[in-house]
C-alpha cells in the first residue's frame, strides 16, 4: 500500500512576510530565482539582479515585498516599458 502526502502550494512556496529582508535577499541570491508567496492570496517569481533568470524581453525590475522587518526591495522580470517621444 502507498502512501502519499498532499502539500499544498501556498504551503511549499517560501513566505517573505517570514523573513527579514537580509534572509529573503540572501534566498535569492542562492537560487538565482525563486517563487514566493507575499500575501494571503499573492505570489511572484523574483530573480536576482544581476544574471539571466529572465527571459527576453524581460529585465530585472526592481520592487519592494512584506517582509518581518518592513519592505524589502528585490527584483522580478518584467519586460520594460520604453517612452519615447514621437514628433
């Protein structure tokens, strides 16, 4: 006979109102991207600044998440938005 486990998702993604903002940046870096819950019914995939986590067209964009300790800047993809001026 087998058993098996349920594990919800929400439960197996990391929660950064958990952690400080050192330990959510340091999670980051370690995995180069990784998906986290920010909120009851929130999550996002946030990658580290400085690699090639995203796929193109998308960069690095910075943006602030709940963490223990207040709000944490880090970064996801995102593809950028460019004004440019047309006369």
């Amino acid at each position: 006979m087998a058993v098996c486990c349920a594990t919800s998702v929400a439960e197996a993604r990391p929660d950064t109102r958990t952690m400080s903002c050192e330990q959510l940046q340091q999670l980051i870096q370690s995995r180069h991207a990784v998906v986290l819950t920010t909120g009851p019914n929130t999550y996002n995939r946030y990658v580290r600044q400085f690699g090639n986590e995203c796929d193109w067209p998308d960069v690095p964009m910075s943006a602030a998440v709940p963490t223990r300790d207040g709000q944490c800047r880090v970064y996801h993809c995102e593809e950028p938005s460019y004004n440019l001026l047309v006369r």
